[in-house]
C-alpha cells in the first residue's frame, strides 16, 4: 500500500487512454497509466488504419500505439502494463488495486475499451486458438492457401474477410440475416473480391474438429432450420464487442450493456471519475474519436480537479 494520492490514474490505454495521458501529463497532473497486458487496446489488432487525418499512406495499429504512448511518456506519463482487479469509489480518495497492490488517486479515466464477442456455440472453447479466432491481422498469416469462414456483418466482418483473402485460398462469409450493417464501401469491397463468398441466412450450430483442429462448422439456416455442413481450418468471429467495464462491480452507472454512461461532459455517474473510448462510445468506435474523447477527459479532469481547491 502506497500513502501517496496521485492527481489522475487512467485505467486502460488505446487511443482514449494514450490521449488523456498526453493532454493530463502537458498539465502536470504527473498522471499514472495502468494499461492492461493488452496495452494499446483493439488497435494492436488492427493491420492498417487509413482513417486517421495525417497517414497519408496509412500506419499500422501497433505502430500508432507505440507512437502515442512514447509522446504521452515523454511529457511525464507513467505507465505500468498491468491489470487493474477491483475499485472502490464510494468516497475520496480512490481506491485502486493493482495485482494486490493498492493505489490512492483524487480522480480516475476510464478506458478500458471493448472486447470482441464470441458465438458461443457447441465446440468453440476447445478450438479457441486452434482454428476459432477473433482476430484475423492476428491470426491470418496461418492460414496460407487454406479455406476459413468470417462470421458477422458488420464492417469489421468485411474487414477481416477482405484482409484475409491476402492469405486464404476462400473465405465464405456467414451472416444470420442477409441485411448488413457494413458500410456500402466496406461491403461492396468483399462483395467483388474473387476470393469471397458471402451467403446470408447461415448460423453456426457447431464447431467440427479432428485431431489437427478446426475442419469445418455446422451451419443451420435461421429460416427454415435447414442443416448442412461446411469444411475449413479458420474460423473468425466479427459479431461485434462487448464494454471491459466488470471490474468496476457497477460503481458507476452503466447501460444494459455494460457501456458507461456519461453525465456531464465525461464525467460518470460518480463525479471525479470520467470514461472515454470505447468503453462509452456505442456509436462511432473510431480511433479518432475514442483519441478525442481522451483529450476531452483530460481537459474535464483538470478543470474538476481544480475545482475541488
């Protein structure tokens, strides 16, 4: 147990989290960062961002990460790659514990980010990492001239489909419905890409495997219940992503999801704690904007803080 009371520990990095470090270290606020073993978030995930003003030529995800945290690092942010395990905001200071160690701080930004969503369905556990995987700049490189499935339909579904055809000799592409939510663009690139198939009205009911992994699915047709099997050696869920907000035992106040909600500016429920990034973004999920975001609870954290004076 440490008796010092920091001004601002940020909990999570990304985008959101390397920001506000950045714009609370500028301020002085010699702001402490836990950043998770999974520091840099989703992003460290991403093979090429393209959407992010000044990459004219675009820059890889990890790249943009290591890159935000050494400028956040070199105006005075501290960070540890470590998991936070529990909170207590009922009263001032904040209480954070740090793999048993315990934290004392006079304000807190969360940015924790999201986590993608598995299906869930018969077999997939045991094939985690054998042949199922959420991350296809991850895992792709794997599957050389091999035959994989995307599930989902939304642009991070098209994304991984499309990135995957660099590797895969076909990608089928599964979806429950056959409207999508993917951008026009995003959808249209796989749609004409040689490598892709896409076919609507297919869910997975079960895992196939034999003694190398993955060998392929069972899929049912949501309409008519109609069965048929389908062979491969990947699989990638892209089904969307659930809020990393657990640990915070509903201290502050969330939606149904999980999502935490904001009442004044970024401030939660809980005044002296703010959330930016995906972690309350339910609607735009942009690197660009969760980084915004960051400056914003920054900029609210400062002007709390010298509130309380």
């Amino acid at each position: 147990m440490t008796d010092e009371v920091r001004n601002v520990i940020i909990i999570g990095s990304g985008p959101a989290g390397y920001t506000a470090g950045l714009y609370s270290a500028r301020a002085l606020l010699e702001p402490l960062m836990f950043a998770g073993y999974m520091s840099g978030g989703q992003l460290m995930l991403t093979s090429d961002i393209e959407n992010f003003p000044g990459y004219p030529d675009g820059i890889g995800g990890p790249e943009m990460m290591i890159q935000l945290r050494e400028q956040a690092e070199k105006f005075g942010l501290e960070v540890q790659d470590k998991n936070v395990e529990k909170v207590d905001f009922s009263g001032q200071p904040f209480k954070i514990w740090v793999e048993g160690e315990l934290f004392l701080t006079k304000s807190v930004i969360i940015c924790t980010g999201a986590e993608s969503i598995w299906l869930g369905a018969e077999g997939e556990e045991e094939q985690k990492g054998r042949g199922i995987s959420t991350c296809a700049t991850c895992d792709g490189a794997f599957f050389r001239e091999e035959e994989v499935l995307v599930i989902g339909g939304g642009d991070s579904a098209m994304e991984e489909a499309t990135f995957l055809t660099r590797f895969a000799s076909k990608v089928t592409l599964l979806h429950r419905r056959d409207v999508f939510r993917a951008s026009k663009v995003m959808y249209e690139r796989a749609l004409n890409n040689p490598k892709i198939e896409i076919r609507p009205f297919r869910s997975v009911k079960s895992w196939l495997s034999d003694d190398a992994g993955l060998s392929g699915a069972v899929l049912e047709d949501p309409r008519d219940g109609s069965i048929e099997e389908i062979s491969c050696t990947g699989a990638f869920i892209a089904i969307g992503h659930k809020p990393i907000t657990d640990f915070l035992e509903e201290q502050v106040e969330t939606d149904d999801s999980g999502y935490i909600l904001a009442k004044a500016h970024t401030m939660t429920s809980v005044p002296g704690v703010f959330a930016a990034g995906d972690v309350v973004d339910t609607r735009y999920r942009q690197a660009i904007t969760a980084a915004g975001m960051g400056c914003q609870a920054a900029i609210d954290t400062e002007k709390w803080l010298e509130d309380q004076h």
